[in-house]
C-alpha cells in the first residue's frame, strides 16, 4: 500500500514527531509498503492535494496540531482510512481541562483540580500542587510548585504570562505507570521511574534517563488489572480508534488518571512500543496492524 505519514509541523513537539515518523516510515518501508512523509508546516492546502495519491494516512505529530482532534476532522471528510480516532475523542481527551471534565462526568478519579488565572487562585488552592495548561503536551507546559517561593522560578512565570488555559491540581506521590491500547485491548502496564529527585518530565521522557519496567512490579496484580480496565474504558468512551496510552499515578491502592495520549510516541524506545514489545509484538508489526486495521475499519470509529 502507499501510505503517508504526516509528521512535522511548528508545536514544541515537533522534533520528537519527527524522529516518531522515521521509526514508522522504516518500519512501513521493511512491511514493503510504499511511504512518504509530510511535513504538516506545509499546511491544510497542500495535504488535502497528497491525500488522494495514497492509501492510508498515518499522522506521527505530536502536540495540539496532531492529537487536539482538527487534523482527525480534516481527515474524517477525506474519507480516506486513516491511523487514529474519532476527532471529538482527540479533542476532549487531549485537551486537559475538558479531560478533567470528562472524568468527572464518568466518575474517573483524578486529582482534585481548578481552574486559575494568577498566583492568587494557586496559593489559594494549596500546596504542593502542579501548574498545566489544557493545551500543553509532553511535560513542557507542566511546573509542580511547592511553595510561594516557586514562583520566582522562570517556567512558571512563563506560564503564568502565557494567557494560556491554566488549571492547578493537587500533586500526587505514587507509582506512576502507563496503560497502552491497541485495537481495542489492553497492553501490559508498564511502570516509570524518573531518576532518584526528577519526575517524568520531557527530558526524562525523551533522554532515556527514566527507566520503563514492564509489568509494572510494584503494583499488585489486582491494580494492574484496575487501571487496564479503567484505560480501556477511558479509550473505549472517548472512541480514540487504533491505538492510545493513558498515564495514571497510583497513590494508597488508588488509581489517579494523569493524561490521555491520543498519538503516543512512536519510536522504538517510546513507551506503547516498549508495552506492545512485552506482549511479544515486535516493532514492525505493531505499525504493521496499525495500518491493517485502519485500511479494514475505513473512517468508521
């Protein structure tokens, strides 16, 4: 099949999209598909002129302009098949307050949280706790603060001045691990663990400096299998189609849902490979079934 993977574009993310649809164009390319990237900076306009000289689309961009759900859109009315979900999934899953949202609605445990606008509203909320932006992505919108004394720390500054959608949320000690999904099932849980003093931000996730343990050992059986179920359900409500992976933090025998990832990292060494590698899939097949079960199910999610 001729296929193209649309990668790229201007997020922050963009270098970590890039070396994703390399991975997957080498892992298409050894299946002995027919691939061409597309750099999404190129805009709309021109992928709606590609998008009817291939098969499937397989977008590999992370950050708002892949996973926030207008690109699935655009996609959808092509009725070409494409490698993803339904775009209004995308759109409140990745987007973190209307996720918060979403998991109130659906009695999905979080951490408590609120919207804020200045330092004020987070001295107010308490410490410690962590600063997001909805639109954030890959741990670089992200700041935890401890104390008022933080916020002469340049990130949060930033964020405070961004004018960006902000909310706190009460900061949450724990294991932390990730649930991926593939085709509708669950993947083995993986745990992380950032170096001794750092989380899981995107120098560790990027840098190989956390560690990824399959099987997540220092969880129990039985809460393995709770934050599968609780994963599937999230991907299942929100109709994000082929594949996703869910973060949570498990403090006190209870599982707290982090952030939805609709266009998971793709690299070899990114983290739904390495849960797909447990299960016995190899890398190239995982981008394999991707594209087979998206070319089979069409744009029908």
């Amino acid at each position: 099949m001729k296929i193209l993977v649309i990668t790229g574009g201007t997020s922050s993310e963009r270098k970590i999209s890039l070396i994703s649809a390399k991975a997957v164009k080498k892992a298409l390319e050894e299946n002995g598909h027919l691939v061409k990237l597309f750099d999404f900076k190129k805009g709309y306009p021109n992928l709606k002129k590609v998008i009817p000289d291939f098969d499937v689309i397989f977008p590999v961009i992370h950050g708002e302009e892949g996973e926030g759900g207008e690109l699935q859109k655009f996609l959808s009315k092509s009725k070409k098949p494409y490698v993803g979900g339904d775009w209004k999934g995308f759109k409140k899953g990745w987007y973190k307050i209307p996720f918060k949202k979403f998991c109130l609605e659906n009695k999905i445990t979080t951490s408590p949280w609120e919207k804020v606008t200045k330092k004020e509203d987070i001295i107010k909320f308490g410490f410690p706790c962590v600063l997001k932006s909805s639109t954030g992505g890959s741990s670089k919108e992200v700041s935890i603060i401890y104390s008022e004394k933080d916020f002469k720390k340049a990130t949060i500054r930033k964020l405070l001045n961004s004018r960006l959608p902000l909310f706190v949320e009460k900061f949450i000690t724990g294991v932390e691990v990730t649930v991926g999904i593939l085709d509708n099932k669950v993947l083995p849980v993986l745990e992380i663990i950032p170096p001794k003093g750092e989380w899981f931000d995107y120098k560790n996730k990027y840098s190989g400096t956390s560690q990824e343990i399959p099987n997540a050992p220092s969880l129990s059986l039985e809460l393995q299998k709770l934050v599968q179920k609780i994963a599937l359900n999230i991907h299942k409500k929100l109709r994000l189609g082929h594949y996703s992976r869910i973060d949570f933090i498990v403090s006190n025998d209870i599982a707290y849902v982090l952030e939805v990832n609709t266009i998971p990292g793709m690299t070899v060494q990114s983290l739904l490979p390495k849960a797909a590698q447990t299960a016995g899939i190899s890398f190239p097949d995982l981008i394999k079934k991707l594209v087979e079960i998206a070319f089979k199910n069409n744009y029908e999610y």
